[in-house]
C-alpha cells in the first residue's frame, strides 16, 4: 500500500509537508506594511514608456514554487467540466458508489420507523406516508441541493467549509483574517468583490468585517455543521449495518436481538479495521455494487406495484399528507422525524462534489437515484396496503422469497459501502478543519499517492469505531438509532441553507426576493423537521446533540487559544529599530550555514528568535523565516506556492518565506527537497532582486532627471519568479535587443559585487548545512483573567495542545539538524 504520512505543526515545523493543523495562524492577517510588492518580471509589457511606468508604480509580483515537488494526478482543478457527455456519464456513473450509498440504503429503515409511530388503520395511513416521503425527496435533495446548492461551490469543492471559505475570501470574516494582496493572485482565489452599485452586497460585507459578534456567529454556525457531520460518521455505519442485518431476524431461527447485536458490532468492527488500507483496491467495485443495488429497489419496486397495489400512484398528490395529519395528529407529528430519514445523505451530494462535477452529480440523482428511490418506496406502500402486520419488516417482507438471499447480500454490501463513504467524509471534514485551525492537530496517513481524497486518520477511525459499538450495544434496534440520526441530518442541511443563503447575497448578489425566497421554503421546511425530531431526544435524540457539542467545544476552545496564542505572537514581535540597533552580527557571532526558523507571523520577525539569540553562542550567516499560510482555497496550484522577500538590509543575510496552502492540497515532506529547492529559489530570487535593481538604474540613467522610485533594499518585496517556467515571450526577447541594450543589464549584472558577494555567501553557507529553528510557545492566562478563561486556556487548550500531534512526530528532517526553543506567552 502506498502511504504518505501527514501531520500537522504548530509551534515547530521540521517538515516541508504537513497535513492540517493550527497552523491556520501562520497566515497572518495584519495589514502588510513590511514590504511593498511587485509584478512579476514575465508580466511586464516591455516597450520602454510601460517599463518606465511599471518601474514608478511597483505594483504586485505573485511568485511562487512548490517546495515538496510532489504533484498528485488530478489533484489540482476539475478538468471534469470539459468531459464529453460520455465522460459525463462515466462519473455520474462513478459517483452513485460514493455520493449516493447513504441514501441509497434509506428503504431499509424508513417505513419501519414511520409506521413504529403510526399504526396502519387504513389506507391513508399509507398514502399519507408515501406521500411525505415522495415529497420530503422532490423538495431537499432534488429542488434544494441538485438545482441550488451544488452551484455554490468553491472551485468544484463543496461542503461546509468550502462555503465558509468561499465566503472568506469575499469577507475578511476570519478572528484572525488571512487575506494579503498577493494571495487574490492565486489563479483559483478568482475573486470578485462586490460592486459599487449593489450596496446590499456591500453592507453585509462591511458588517461581516467589522461586527466580531457576526465572525463568532459565523464561526460557530460552520463549527456546528461540521460537528452534525463528525456525528453522522458514528451513527450512519450503526444504522445502515444493522439494517442491513436485521433482516436475518425472522428467516433465520434463532437469530435474535443479541445475534443482530452481534453481528453488527462484528462487521462494524472490520469495516473499521479496513480503513488503513484504504479504499483504493476496492473502491472500482463500489459503483457496480450500488448500481446493482439501485437496480434491485427500481426492479422490486415494480414488481410490488403491478403484483398488490398500482394505484398507490395517488400519494403524487399531496392532498393525502393533509389527510395523514388530520386522521393521526400527534403521531404524525412523530412518524414525520421518521420521514426525514429518507434524504438521509443528501448532504453528500455537496460534501462529496470535489471529487466529481455538478452536472455528473445531478444526472446520476435525477436519471438513477430519484426514480429508484420513488419506485422502491411506493413498492413498499402497495405491499402494505394488503399486509399492514409487516410495517416492522417491511423491506425484506416486501422481496420476493427466491431472491431474499441475494438481495440480503447486495443490501449488507450498500449498507458497508454507505457506512465506508461517511467515514470517509468525516476524515475528509476533520482534515479540512484542521487545515483551517478548528481542530487539533492529528496523524493523517494517505493511503494512494493517486487520489488526493483518499485519507485515513488513525485517532477519528478508532474513536468512531468506539462510538459505534456503543451506539449498537446500547440502542439495540434500528427505531431507537432513528430517533437519533435525524436530528443531524436536519441539523448540517440547516447550516448548509443559511451559508447558501450568505453566499447568495454577498457573492451572487442575487436579486433580493429570490434570495430570500431560498431560506423561507427550505429553511421552514428543514425546520419543520427539526421541531419534529426534537421531540425524540428522550427516545435517542440527544445522542446527535452530545456528540455536536462535544465536537463543537473541542474546536471552538482549539481556534480561540490559537486566535490568541498568534495574537501574542504578534504583539510580541521584535522590531525593526532593535534589530538595526544590534547591526549585521545581531549582537552575536555570524558562522557559516543556513538556519530555517519556523514561525508563525507572516510579516515581522518573530520574539522566539530573541530567544535564539540570547540561548545560542553564535547564529548562522544566513536566516530564512519559514511560515506556512492556509488562504481561503481549495488547492493553491504547484507554480503559485511560494513567496520570498528580504527582512532587513542586505549585510543582515535573513529572508522570509512564505509557503501557501489551500485546505484541500496534499502535502509530502522531504527535507532533501526541502533543502535544494530553496535555496535554488533563494538564488533566483537574489538574481532577481539584482535585475530589478539594475533595470531601474539604467532607467534613471536613460531619465536623470526623474524622481527615485527605489527605496531601501529591506523594505522591498521582490517576489521573485522561483522556478522555471515557460519560455519568454516575443516581447520579453525584445526587451533586451531593443528597449535596454543586453549588455548595459549583462554587464551590470555581471559586475555587481554585491550579488557576487550574496551568492558566494549562500553558498557557503549551504556547504556548511541546514539547521531547522523550531520555536515551542505556549499559553497562560494572565492572573486577573476570568475563571473562565483561565479554565479554558490553562487546562483545556492545554490538555488538547499536550494530546494532539506536535514537536519531532510532525517533521521528518534529521535530528542531528534541530534546535529547539520555548516561550510562554501570557494572555
């Protein structure tokens, strides 16, 4: 099996590739006012009146380079848009394994429940729920997510956080924002800021960026969501497993409620244990399996309607919902949580979008899934109208005897493929977290160097194996899990319709009425089924809600000690007067070599390295400030990866680097690569920074009598091109034969001692080795804080920082190369 270790760093970085983390704050998301940018050098238009003006102007240079030399296939962008129709219904075709499991298995259990509630009396107790269920379909998952909400996506990337980020990147909404300049380069930021003449758009921008109550709020509504979710992966598995499994109860003798315990914990437990070998070698038979399976409900479900009822047809009119409520009024009200059941999994059809296209996902739903679902329900109701006694079984009831066995073993296997694309997703979710500084920093292993998605997290799998055996050895039925399962379901597509809704006013800038004509229909329909499951929390209900608020106290505590830990950070920096008081030595003794300092400002130089200075006896001749920077993005392509620039004047020898990451990108570390690439970059970008410096002064040889535009070399951001890229253009060729004679730039950089002397240093400093500068901070609450706080960062946040993936275990360079510093900071 192929596996790449990911895990995530915080305070000390020792690897070039990490997964998810705290590192979120690395971003750094005060105003620039370090450096100035530039445009890059193959940007330029070259006739000598535009050089001239782009010379005066400085306006930005994006550069980049991808320091792990790692490019995943497929990884970066969503080719499948361009797919040809048969293309097109290959994915679609891929997708009912991945996408559509979860809701795929609902007909296993949803009458079940519905009628556990509401006792079939007659005819319109049928009808009625038949009806509820056709329309609980048409109305979420077809009108709602396949025609609306799939197009709010995020560069192909669907789910909460992707509309969180899309949202971001509109929005400064962030505690801490992570938005410079440079970063709305990035070739997928493709942003778009409102316009002037939409002051709607305008206002809710103004007051997500000012109002912090709003950020929380916001915060906390994605938290939420992603908590539901994190509790879908404990209960889906249990759920669909013993579904599956209980329909041996009755053809089998013997086979009771401690066998279907048994049983289902079995298969639980090996569904589990599977996942580190990921889903690679088994994964091409999902799609057949669950098309098999989807064929079985469509073709049984045919067979049910022309053998006992076809006149069940009638539930299309929705009339019958009304009667269904008139006849059983507070069981109604109860059997309507049984009825959410059937969109069980509809959000994956958002969550699951990176890894398919929105048309794909839409014409698998409508031409396979919608049909097959309809036609297995109404199967059901017409075999229920001449055996009302078999509610509790109905499904298996419902299958013809000669293809019982054959259908159980397709059903057991949706039921795994179901359970296997949820902890999937929540594996996915919480690496999105992590990515975004909500949740703590654990080991992610990727178990195929071919599909990005493709992630196993050793702590999350066991901890919701766990769960699920509990949740099976407690509940110990299918209707007391029910109870349970609904209320997440409502409680993520909630979430999901009030940041559809943002993203329609901000960003769409949709007309007003439409836009709120989104959150009245689904939104009362979603909470109509919300105030219909609450009223099960003493039957199970209140399993979702411990689970959320659990997950929800465990990342909100995580990103408010990191939005505080990097805030200290910052106003603990060293300044720029000190360090020119300390002068080119920095009050110590400069030795050959290169010491990388991994900190967490993106601008400034950090107070842990007044550490080094004081502790170590001499500091090395050349210091690069490494920081890692989540931007609001799926992935940040390969060439766009990397910022440089000069921190101090040019005898101090220290730069920064700036890697950026989107919360999707995978990332391998390999200190070897490491190692050459940057300082293959650092020499481009020196080289750079000497042509920069050499066509401005031959344009003010060429203009003499025109204003300076150069400023001090420390206060430049040269962002210089750092890998190769396609060959120069016609224009670029000119430049140098026709605007500035080859030889006045040649010659001057040739002779310019001051580069000649900064590369013959780099390299002798490389010869000498690298050293990696890892910075370990932690955090105190003050003395006068608030019990609260106090209670929160000192034991809380502590506890999660002392448990989570840190120090030596997240980096992979030599150990004979580390050094390590402390600081504590007080809050």
């Amino acid at each position: 099996m192929d596996e790449i270790e990911e895990g995530s760093s915080n305070n000390s970085i020792r690897r070039v590739g990490t997964g998810s983390s705290d590192r979120r704050w690395v971003d750094g998301s005060e105003v620039d006012s370090e450096t100035p940018l530039f445009s890059e050098i193959r940007d330029r238009d070259y006739s000598f009146g535009n050089l001239r003006r782009r010379l005066m102007k400085k306006p930005k240079r994006a550069d980049s380079l991808d320091v792990e030399a790692m490019e995943i296939a497929g990884s970066h962008g969503h080719n499948l848009k361009d797919l040809s129709l048969l293309g097109t219904l290959g994915i679609a075709f891929q997708t009912l394994g991945v996408v559509y499991g979860d809701m795929g298995t609902s007909p296993l259990y949803v009458f079940s429940d519905v009628f556990s509630k509401v006792p079939i009396r007659s005819e319109v107790d049928v009808l009625g729920a038949l009806s509820l269920v056709i329309y609980t379909i048409a109305v979420i998952p077809l009108a709602k997510y396949v025609f609306v909400v799939l197009k709010a996506n995020d560069n192909g990337e669907g789910g909460t956080f992707a509309l969180y980020s899309l949202i971001c990147r509109y929005a400064k909404v962030n505690k801490l924002p992570n938005q410079q300049p440079a970063d709305e380069q990035i070739s997928s930021f493709r942003l778009k800021l409102p316009t002037p003449e939409l002051e709607r758009a305008l206002w809710i921008k103004e007051a997500l960026e000012t109002k912090g109550y709003l950020k929380t709020l916001l915060l906390l509504l994605v938290l939420m969501g992603t908590s539901m979710i994190i509790g879908d992966g404990i209960l889906t598995p249990a759920m669909s497993v013993m579904s599956a499994m209980s329909g041996l109860q009755g053809e089998v003798k013997g086979f009771g409620t401690n066998a279907l315990v048994m049983s289902s914990i079995v298969i639980l437990v090996a569904l589990f244990s599977i996942q580190r070998f990921g889903t690679g070698k088994v994964g091409f038979l999902f799609a057949p399996v669950l098309a098999l399976w989807f064929f079985s409900l469509g073709a049984i479900g045919i067979y049910n309607l022309l053998k006992y009822n076809i006149t069940v047809i009638r539930a299309l009119n929705p009339f019958y919902i009304v009667l269904f409520f008139n006849k059983n009024s507070k069981q109604a009200w109860s059997a309507l949580g049984g009825c959410v059941l059937c969109i069980t999994g509809a959000e994956a059809m958002f969550a699951d979008l990176g890894h398919f296209s929105v048309r794909s996902i839409q014409m698998a739903f409508t031409c396979v899934v919608f049909p097959c679902l309809l036609l297995a329900y109404m199967g059901q109701a017409a075999y229920l109208t001449k055996h009302p006694e078999a509610s509790a079984r109905i499904f298996y009831d419902s299958v013809p005897k000669s293809l019982f066995w054959p259908v159980f073993v397709i059903a057991t296997l949706a039921a795994m493929i179901a359970s296997q694309a949820m902890i999937s997703a929540t594996f996915s979710c919480v690496k999105q977290a992590m990515a975004l500084g909500c949740f703590p920093r654990l080991k992610i292993i990727h178990t195929s160097k071919k599909r990005m998605g493709q992630i196993y997290i050793p702590v999350i799998n066991w901890f919701l194996m766990i769960m699920c055996i509990l949740v099976v050895s407690i509940f110990r039925s299918t209707t007391h899990i029910a109870n349970a399962y609904g209320i997440a379901e409502v409680g993520v597509m909630m979430v999901s319709t009030v940041l559809v809704t943002l993203v329609m006013l901000l960003i769409w800038q949709t007309n007003i009425f439409l836009a709120l004509c989104f959150p009245l229909i689904f939104g009362s329909v979603e909470t109509i089924y919300l105030l219909a499951v609450l009223t099960k929390i003493l039957e199970g209900g209140w399993v979702p809600l411990v689970f959320a608020t659990f997950f929800l106290t465990v990342m909100y505590i995580w990103n408010y000690g990191s939005v505080l830990k990097y805030q200290s950070e910052v106003r603990e920096r060293i300044s720029m007067d000190f360090m020119r008081e300390l002068g080119s030595t920095l009050g110590t003794i400069r030795i050959p070599g290169i010491g990388l300092l991994y900190n967490e400002l993106v601008q400034g130089i950090p107070s842990i390295f007044g550490q080094f200075l004081l502790t170590l006896p001499a500091i090395h001749s050349t210091i690069i400030f490494v920081c890692i920077k989540y931007v609001p993005v799926p992935v940040v392509p390969q060439e766009e990866r990397f910022l440089f620039r000069r921190v101090c004047p040019k005898d101090y020898h220290m730069f920064r680097c700036i890697a950026r990451y989107g919360y999707k990108d995978v990332r391998k570390e390999d200190s070897r690569v490491f190692e050459q690439l940057l300082i293959e970059s650092l020499e481009k970008f020196l080289r750079c920074e000497a042509l920069e410096d050499a066509l401005e002064s031959t344009m003010n040889d060429f203009d003499p009598d025109r204003d300076s535009v150069a400023s001090d070399t420390y206060t430049d951001d040269l962002m210089a091109p750092l890998i190769h890229r396609a060959k120069r253009s016609e224009p670029e060729q000119e430049l140098d034969s026709e605007v500035l004679p080859s030889s006045s730039v040649g010659m001057s950089m040739e002779e310019d001692p001051a580069l000649e002397y900064e590369l013959a240093a780099l390299r002798e400093a490389t010869d000498s080795g690298l050293t990696y500068l890892l910075a370990h901070g932690d955090v105190r609450a003050k003395k006068n804080s608030i019990f609260v706080k106090k209670l929160v960062i000192n034991y809380f946040y502590a506890f999660l920082r002392r448990n989570c993936r840190a120090g030596a275990a997240n980096l992979t360079v030599p150990h004979m190369n580390i050094l390590q510093a402390g600081m504590t900071y007080m809050v």
